[in-house]
C-alpha cells in the first residue's frame, strides 16, 4: 500500500514538474541566446516573487519526485528492501530539498 | 557446418535452473511446430526429456516455452517463423521456477493469479436469472479486450520487472483482475483494489509493455494495468485505499 | 546473455526514459550546488559558469538538455497512457519523443555556440 | 518408495467433472479434505477446455427442459439412459445460472442483453449457449479460479494408475498415483473418489482430444471388473486437420460452422462428393459426413497426404476471415491459408460416448468410486449432441461433489488390497529394465489398427482382424522396455502407459462393436447398416472377469417415454438438420 502512494506521489509530481520543466527548457534554448552569466541570470531571479515560487515549487516537486524514482530503480537494479531502501530514498529526498533550497536562496534573496 | 539441408540444429535446455544446452539435430518438415520439433527429441533422441503441452491448438498455455530468446506457445509457432538459418534454440520459460528442462512450475503465477483477486465474487446465485447485460457497454467491451487470456505465462515470462522484483503480481492477473473491476457482477471489488494497490501491485509496471508485445493472444494486459493505476489513484486521493 | 524478448521499440523508450531519469537525478544536486555557489557572490557562479564554455562541457550539457527534455516528453507519454484510454501506436508516440528532444537539443547546441 | 497419503475425497482429473466436484465438495462440506489429482495441470488439461461450440442448455425463452431431453434421446438413437439424460437436461439450466451468477462465466448476450443460444446440429431449438468459439477457455479459467481461492489440495502432474480396493473388494480404498515430477508412487486413501478422467478416444490415427488423455479411467475400472456401456460408440468429427505426419496439428477439430456456412468438401481431384451421398450434402449430421468422407477416402480419391480438402474461399475469404477469425489464424500459424486456399482434412476421433455404468448420483457399482463426464457412460447413447459434452461433464461434476461429500462425512477411511497396490506398482513398473524397444512404431501400429479396422465404418471381418492385432501389439508392448531409466518426468515411460491403457480400451471398444450387429448412430456396421428395432433397442455392457472380458445386451428401460411417442407436443423432437452459423 506504502508504495502505491509513492506511485501516486510521484505521478502527481510529475503532473506538476510537466509544464515547469516546459518552462525552464524554454528557457534555457530561447531566452539563454549568447551564454550564460552570473549577472543574467541573478538580474532576471533577484527579489522576483514569482521565480522564487516558480523555481520553490520546482525544488520541492524534482526532490519527492526523483527520490521516488530512484528508490524504485534501486529496488529493481540493486534487489534492495526494507528500511535501508526507504531510509535512503528519505535522505536523497531531502538533500535535495536542502540543496535546492539553497540554491533558490541564492539566487533570489 | 556440415549440416545436411533438410535438417534443424536445434539446442534445448537440460536439466534445472543450472542446466545447459545439449544439441540435437532434427528432421526439417513442411508442417512443423517448435513443439513438434520438441516432441521429436523426446521421441527419437532423448526419451526422458520434460516438456508440458495439452491442447495443442493454443487454448490451454500449457506448452510456452522460450524459443531463440523469446517466449511463445510452441504448439502455434511454425518452424519457419521462428528458426534462424535452420537454427532454433528452445529453453524454459523465463522467470519461473524449473522443474525439469522444459517444464516450469507454474505454482507461483496462479498463486499471484489469486493474490490480485482474480476470481469472480457473485452477488447472485444459481437460483437466480442469469443477469441481462447490454453487450455494448464500455465496461463490457473492456472485458471483452482482455478476457480470452489463457493463462499461458508468456507475458509473465516476458515482463522484466517480475524478474528484477520478483513478487510483483505481473500482467496477466493483473489483467484479470481489471476484467473484474469491470464487471457489474461482481462485488468484490472493493477488496480486489486493495490487492492491486498493495505493494507487489500494479503501480510496479513500467508499461514496458513486454507482454503486449508477446501475448500470443494478443491481449493488452498494459492498458488493462493502465485502468487498475488510475483506479488505485483515484481512491488514493479520495482517501478509500 | 542477450535477451531478445527486450528487443522491441518500447523497451528501448523505457531504457531511455530510466537512464534520462537517472541522469537528471545525479544532475540535479550539483546543479543546486551550482547555484548555490551564487550565495558566495556574483564571482563566484561565473566562475563556475566559465568553466561551462569549455567543449566537453558544453557536450555534457547538451546532452543533458536532451535528456531533460526526453524525460519531459516520455513522461507525457506515460501519463498520457496511464491517465487518458488507451491508445495504438505507443511506438510511434515513443519514437516522436525520442526525435523532438534531440531537435531540442540540437536547437540548445546552435543557441550556445 | 511409495508415499502415503489421506484425504477424505479425492478427485481424478480437472476437467469440467473433476473442477466442478471440488468446487461442489467443499460447498457442501467446507470440513472436508478434497483433493485433485490430475495427469497435467490444474484446468489447463483435459478437453473441457477445448470446448469451442458452447453448451446446451434449456434456458431460453420458447425452448424446455423436455424438448432438450428429446433432443438429446432422439439424438442418441434411443440408447441413453433416461433417468441420466432427464437429469442433465434439467440440471443444466441450475448449471450454467451457477456458472454465469457464482463461477463469473460471460456467456454471449443478445443486444437485449439476454442470453445468446446458437443453432448446433441435430437440435429441434438453438439453445446452445458460448463465449464467442471459445466457450471452454471462459468455463475453464473461471471454474479454475474458483477452485484455486479455496483449500483444495492439488496434487499436479499425479497420474492415476490404480483403483486400490479393499481386501475382500467391498469397496474402493483409494487410488495408486505415481507423482510424475518426482517419479514417485503415491497411495492416497479417501473416502470417496471421482473417476473425472474424460475418456479421450486418442487411439485413432486422427483425434482431437487433449494429448493428456489415454483413456486411463476406464482402463483403470476395466481392470477392476466395473461394467463399462456403449464403449462402441466414438463420435468423429468430419473435419480434421491433416497436416501430414509428425506433427501434433493433425486431427485437432476444424470448427463445424465450416460446413454450417457453406464449405464444400473436395476429393483429391478438387470435386465436391457430398451430394453423392445425402442431399443436405456437407451440412449433413457429424456422422453422416464422417462416413461419406471416409468412403471417399477408402476408394482413393484423396490428397497427396490421405485426406480431402475443405474450401471456404467460394463465399468469399474475406468474409471467411471475419466470420472464422480463430480458425483462419490457427490454420495460418501453422501455414494454411484457410480462407483463400484449400486445407486439408480427415474425419478425427473426437468424443467417447461409452462409459463407466453409474446412477444419476455419479454413483457406481462399487462404493465410494464416482464416476461424471466423459468417464461416465449412459447419457448420450449412440451419439452425443454437440453442447451436451460440456453440460455433461459440469452437470455430473457438481452432483458427484455434492453426493460424494455427504458419503465423506457418513464413511470412515477403508484400508486397501496390500497384495493390489504392490502388484499395481509392479505393472506399471513393468517397462524398466525391460531392453529398449521403439515404442514409436508400437504407437503407430495402433494409431492404423483402430483407425482401419475399429474406425468409422466396421465389418465383423475388420474387427476380428482389430481385435488379433490389437493382442499382437499388446503382446509385443509387454515386451518392450525403456531406454532412459529415470524416473524423474519421464514422458516416455507415460508413453508407454498410455499405450497400454489405449490397447486394453481399444479391444473393448472393438468387441463391443462387434457384439453390436445393426448401426445406430456413430456406430457404423457395413455388414449391418439398419438400426434394428427401436422398441427392443439394447445398449452393450462390458466387463472383464478373471481375465476374460465379455459384453452383454443389455434392454433400454424407456422409463420416461418410448419410441414412437414424445414429450413435446406435436413433435418428435431432434429434426437434425440445423447446423451452426
Ligand atoms: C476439440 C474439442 C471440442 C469440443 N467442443 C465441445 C462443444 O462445443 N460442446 C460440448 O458440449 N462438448 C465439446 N467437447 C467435448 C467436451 O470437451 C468433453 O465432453 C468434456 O469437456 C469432458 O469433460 P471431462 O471433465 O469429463 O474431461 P476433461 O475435461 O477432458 O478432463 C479430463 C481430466 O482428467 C485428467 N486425467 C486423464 N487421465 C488421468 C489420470 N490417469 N490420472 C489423473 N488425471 C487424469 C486430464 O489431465 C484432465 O485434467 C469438445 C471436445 C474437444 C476435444
Ligand atoms: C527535474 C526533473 C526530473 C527528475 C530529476 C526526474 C527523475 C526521475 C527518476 C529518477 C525517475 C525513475 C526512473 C524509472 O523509474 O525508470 C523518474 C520517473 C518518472 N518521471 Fe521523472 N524526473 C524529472 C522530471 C519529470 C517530468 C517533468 C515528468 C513528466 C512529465 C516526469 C515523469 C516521470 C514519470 C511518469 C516517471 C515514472 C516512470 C515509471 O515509473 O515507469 N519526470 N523521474
Ligand atoms: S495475457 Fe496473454 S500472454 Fe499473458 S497469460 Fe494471458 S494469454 Fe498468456
Ligand atoms: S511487460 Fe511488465 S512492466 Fe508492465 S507493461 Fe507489461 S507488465
Ligand atoms: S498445447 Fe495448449 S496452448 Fe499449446
């Protein structure tokens, strides 16, 4: 039961990641035309409220989204059960969480 | 290679999971199935040889076997579809146990068979009418889809997620199960998604779609898996999981 | 051991689609640690993001691109199949995929260069 | 080694019988111990599962429980057992509400939503209920399911080789089986026992059945000294495949709606020779047909392979295809274009209407042995109609549960014939250690004697030859021993035991046939061809004592209605010349 709502954690993730990634690809093709740079990239993300959200939400989204795939291709890949799988899937979560939050930290405070 | 022009190298498993290969070779026929090819061996070369087969007209999946890599049932697959350069190599069924060469123990797939609650729960009784049913009802016709399965585990065989996680339920009692979901019969539903969801259940599938591409009936137990995921989902979110 | 039974179009669009999701999933932590590099000023995220012009680099993130936007689209396709009925040509929709996210990444490549 | 083992009712064989008696047993008595035994896997042997056509069943609105049972008498040439026939025809209707409301069957529904009955040759009403052509997969797969979620005990891959009674031969013991998986000899003792073994006429060079099927039932009750009825009764098919030799297609049925839909039948030379023989030409009843087929045949007019042909593609293949999808794929996959080309066929042994003598409860002459489905003899008489093989064999099934848990909850275990079961042993033992012989050639030479001279058209003459080559080859089987002694899955020690029950069953059915002297449905005697006097009509019984097996004329009792009068107002019941569509 525990992993069906991992499935669905993950899939509702998933719907929300969807038109996010969209985004950020866009951007990353369109908007990034001659390099990238430091100040570029802080002028647009500096004090915005939205990027915060925007990049907030996609942080929290990858973490629990991501940590549940990987806890899958580890059950299936490596053989691995029990509570050092789920133990480790929480942790890879989380980190990421940690990790982002600081990133979105950074570039918007 | 001096292999006479009429005849079939043919390599079959021998012995139990830590068996190998032994070589024989076969008289080529016009009208010729793997399992006519097995059943030759077993008459002519190695008399003790075990393979299962009943039907032996696809109706009673007795008989899948692995042939070059991929599983089928062997008493409907010519030799000429199958064989490269007169050459056909016939193990057991992947992801079952094996008994002797080319018999598995099946015990597994029916016991998973009924832990997805596969089997019918009456609300009526032989006292009663036999129900009217519209044929045309969308609920019917996804029965319709998937009910011809002949539990013949090639799909099972066939999905790589039995064998990386080996107690999920895989697609045929999965697709089973479905076909109940959908019958207005039936009224032990409630239980049977509790038993889809649980965590051997059918959020494990990749939709890899394996066992569409094998069924020999060519059933789709993926979309039927589709159908448990979003009904699993659903009472995930409505709280009646 | 070869497995033929795996040689169909749609294994190979699962293959991708875990492998792209590996990868975005071992990128993803040093792409926040990236970033995060800002927190220790303006200098600092360029000097990281220098590093990003040299060739190889430039290649790895192309491919990363490409893997992003496979996932995108491969997980569309499995949320299409799992959430809407049931459509044929899951082959075909898996090979659109497939193609749509190189051109993506092939348009990625030209923008940076 | 001989592993022991108790159960209170014990179940030979998994077909439509075998699943329904357990399933019925433990209904009835959830107490009870009951446990399946079969030659293959659960469900997944055996004919029921085969079952294309569907099954007869007096539920429809227009049709009656008493217009079936005409049916079914007028069908079988006034022989059945009437008590037995009434009791499938009313049972039925109980049967398939059980299979539709409790078991989870979707028959075929009419746009309305009611019950959809197809039109079955040699029935005055189409009450044939089905799921598509695939009507035994649907019965099957559900009875199976159900059987499964209970605590039956299943013993898989256990053949039954012996009847074990007790000392003084009261009553059964219990069954010697030997567990094919491990090569091991298993005495289980029950209370009561089912023979559900289904019969399987597989000693024709061409049939249908199962390939798990040898007859080993009434082999098994032959030796007890059981009487057995109408063992000269096998119902061939018109239209088998032939594929040539060597492969496991040839003789597997080609669907009778075929003909139903206009195929023509052709003689080597590609001319249409069933007009010849009666006007309805091919949509003539399965016995008819068989025997036409087969004179062409022996006046030589056949294909390279020995058979004739069956064309579809005058009514267009297209349609064929759509009309025909199953059959048309089985033949492709196997290199027959069916709907645009010619495909050759061979009339196939394909049911076995004689049997064990038992009552309308399943029970036997001797207690605590049962006997339903094809095993059982009585119900159909001298021909079976098509959907009454499958109702047979559920109907009898559930009653053989029902009756035989009330006899498991009265009677205590029996303590068998020690003597029996180490002689039992010994016989099937018998091959090892013997010098390897081919049993191929055995096979072969039995597949020819039955087919030649016990086969579709009989004379005393061919059946005297029959009976001299069939103790030849017995004889010369007895001499013949294995090649590989283990006994571990060894299928070509099982082999050898089907061919030796085949035999013993083969000189039954060949004797019968000769005691018979007119020709009443699928019995067919060339030096008789009347069918006698219906009043003083008399059924054949069978058994062996002290060696010797003799066959009796038995009177039909018309303990429900007489030739000449019927049950149904204003017909006779049984027109035969409906056929499928
Ligand atoms: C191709 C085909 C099509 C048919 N179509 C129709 C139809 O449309 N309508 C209809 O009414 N009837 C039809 N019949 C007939 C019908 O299938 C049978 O009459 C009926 O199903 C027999 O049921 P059963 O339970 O007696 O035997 P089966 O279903 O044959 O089962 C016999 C069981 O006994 C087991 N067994 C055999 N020997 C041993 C042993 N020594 N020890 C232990 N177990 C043993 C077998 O493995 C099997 O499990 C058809 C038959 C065939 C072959
Ligand atoms: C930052 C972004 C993302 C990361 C790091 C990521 C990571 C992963 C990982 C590691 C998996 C497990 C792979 C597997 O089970 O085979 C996975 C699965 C999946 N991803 Fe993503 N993903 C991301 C974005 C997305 C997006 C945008 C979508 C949807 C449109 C998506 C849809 C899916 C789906 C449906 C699965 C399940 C596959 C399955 O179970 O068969 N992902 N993802
Ligand atoms: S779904 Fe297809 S492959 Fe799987 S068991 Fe059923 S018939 Fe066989
Ligand atoms: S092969 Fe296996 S992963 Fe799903 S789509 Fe079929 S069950
Ligand atoms: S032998 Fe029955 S499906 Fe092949």
């Amino acid at each position: 039961m525990w992993s069906s709502y991992l499935y669905v954690a993950q899939r509702l993730t998933a719907f929300v990641l969807a038109p996010l990634v969209l985004v950020h690809l866009a951007l990353i093709v369109f908007a990034v035309q001659d390099g990238l740079s430091a100040a570029e990239i802080l002028g647009r993300t500096r004090g915005s409220l939205g990027w915060g959200c925007f990049y907030g939400i996609f942080v929290v989204a990858a973490a629990i989204h991501a940590a549940i795939g990987m806890r899958s291709v580890a059950a299936e890949f490596l053989r691995w059960r029990g509570w050092g799988l789920e133990a480790s899937a929480t942790c890879f979560g989380l980190s990421l969480i940690v990790l982002g939050a600081r990133a979105v930290a950074a570039v918007v405070l | 290679m001096n292999r006479a022009d009429d005849t079939l190298a043919v390599e079959i498993w021998k012995g139990g999971t830590d068996g190998r290969l032994a070589a024989f070779e076969v008289p080529l026929r016009a009208n010729q199935t793997v399992l006519d090819v097995v059943t030759w061996v077993q008459r002519h070369r190695d008399p003790a040889l075990a393979y299962r087969f009943a039907c032996r007209v696809g109706m009673c999946g007795s008989c899948a076997m692995t042939v070059n890599g991929k599983p089928r049932w062997t008493c409907r697959t010519h030799v000429a579809k199958v064989a490269v350069e007169r050459h056909l190599t016939i193990e057991p069924l992947r992801n079952l146990p094996v008994i002797k060469d080319l018999a598995c123990d099946m015990t597994v797939f029916f016991e998973k068979w009924q832990a997805a609650r596969g089997r019918f729960e009456g609300r009526t009784t032989r006292h009663d009418e036999v129900v009217q049913l519209a044929p045309d009802t969308p609920a019917r016709v996804a029965i319709d889809a998937g009910i011809e399965c002949i539990n013949c585990a090639v799909c099972y065989a066939a999905c790589d997620v039995v064998a990386w996680k080996p107690d999920y339920l895989g697609p045929a009692a999965l697709n089973r199960a479905w076909t109940l979901q959908n019958d207005t019969r039936d009224a032990g539903q409630e239980a049977r998604l509790a038993a889809v969801a649980g965590d051997a259940g059918c959020h494990n599938c990749h939709s890899l779609q394996g066992c569409v591409a094998h069924c020999p009936k060519a059933l789709n137990p993926t979309a039927a898996i589709a159908g448990l995921k979003r009904a699993v989902f659903r009472a995930a979110l409505s709280g009646d999981l | 051991m070869t497995h033929p039974h795996r040689n169909q179009p749609l294994w190979w669009a699962f293959a991708l689609h875990r492998v792209s999701g590996l990868g975005l999933a071992c990128f993803l932590p040093l792409h926040f640690l990236v970033l995060g590099s800002a927190l220790n000023g303006d200098a600092a995220l360029d000097g990281v993001l220098a590093w990003t012009e040299s060739g190889p680099v430039k290649l790895a993130e192309m491919g990363l691109v490409f893997l992003l936007a496979l996932h995108l689209l491969g997980g569309l396709r499995l949320l299409a199949l799992e959430f809407l009925p049931w459509r044929d040509g899951q082959a075909t929709l898996a090979a659109l995929a497939g193609s749509v996210s190189l051109v993506f990444a092939f348009i990625f490549m030209f923008n940076v260069i | 080694m001989l592993y022991r083992y108790d159960t209170d009712i014990l179940i030979l064989g998994s077909g439509g019988a075998g699943l329904f008696a357990a399933l019925h047993a433990c209904q009835t008595n959830p107490d009870l111990r009951v446990t399946v035994a079969v030659k293959g896997l659960i469900g997944k042997s055996g004919c029921t599962r085969m079952v294309q056509g569907g099954y007869n069943v007096a539920l429809l609105p227009g049709d009656s429980v008493e217009r079936h049972f005409m049916d079914t008498i007028v069908g079988g040439k006034w022989l059945p057992n009437q008590a037995l026939a009434w009791r499938l025809c009313t049972t039925a209707v109980e049967r398939v509400r059980e299979l539709e409301n409790e078991i989870g069957c979707f028959f075929d529904r009419k746009p309305d939503g009611t019950l959809h009955g197809k039109a079955f040759a040699g029935q005055s009403f189409d009450r044939t209920v089905h799921k598509g052509d695939l009507t035994g997969i649907e019965i099957i797969n559900r009875l199976m399911e159900q059987v499964w979620a209970r605590p039956v005990e299943r013993l898989e891959e256990h053949r039954a080789l012996a009847l074990i009674p007790t000392a003084d031969g009261a009553a059964l013991a219990g069954v010697l089986l030997v567990d094919m998986r491990a090569g091991a000899f298993r005495f289980v003792r029950a209370k009561a026992v089912l023979l559900a073994t289904g019969g399987g006429p597989t000693m024709y060079r061409y049939h249908t059945p199962s390939g798990d099927k040898s007859m080993d039932g009434l082999a098994m009750a032959l030796r007890l000294g059981l009487p057995l009825r109408d063992m000269e009764m096998v119902q061939f098919h018109p239209t088998g495949l032939l594929a040539g030799a060597e492969t496991r297609m040839t003789g597997t049925v080609l669907e009778e709606g075929l003909r139903g839909a206009g195929g023509y039948l052709l003689d080597g030379e590609r001319r249409r020779f069933m007009l010849d023989y009666d006007p309805q030409g091919e949509r003539a009843t399965r016995d008819v047909v068989s025997r036409a087929m087969y004179a062409e045949m022996r006046k030589g007019k056949t294909t390279e392979n020995g058979g004739l042909f069956i064309q579809m593609n005058h009514l267009g293949p297209d349609k064929v295809r759509r009309a025909f999808k199953g059959m048309v794929e089985r033949c492709a996959d196997c290199g027959f274009d069916l709907a645009g080309g010619l495909v050759e066929v061979v009339p196939t042994a394909h049911y076995f209407m004689g049997g064990l003598v038992c009552d309308s409860d399943t029970r036997t002459a001797l207690p605590g042995l049962f006997v339903a489905g094809e095993d059982a003899g009585g119900m159909h008489g001298a021909n079976r109609l098509g959907g009454n093989g499958v109702a047979n064999s559920t109907v009898f099934g559930g009653i053989a549960g029902e009756v035989m848990a009330e006899a498991a909850a009265r009677d205590s275990l029996r303590d068998p014939d020690e003597a029996l079961i180490e002689a039992e042993v010994a016989r099937a033992n018998h091959p090892f250690g013997r010098p390897a012989g081919d049993l191929n050639v055995l096979r072969e030479r039995l597949l020819d004697v039955m087919w030649e001279d016990v086969g579709v058209m009989r004379t005393a003459e061919g059946l005297g030859r029959g009976i001299a080559r069939l103790s030849e080859l017995n004889a010369e089987l007895l001499q013949t021993g294995l090649a590989d002694q283990d006994r571990v899955f060894n299928l070509t020690w099982h082999d050898w035991l089907n061919l030796r029950s085949l035999i013993e069953v083969g000189e039954v059915i060949a004797r019968a046939a000769l005691a018979r002297e007119n020709s009443r449905g699928a019995h067919f005697r060339e030096d008789f061809p009347e069918p006698g006097d219906l009043e003083g009509s008399s059924f054949t019984q069978a058994r062996r004592r002290d060696g010797t097996l003799a066959v009796e004329q038995m009177p039909v009792e018309f303990t429900i209605v007489k030739p000449g009068d019927s049950l149904i107002e204003g017909d006779a019941g049984a027109p035969a010349a409906v056929m499928p569509t």
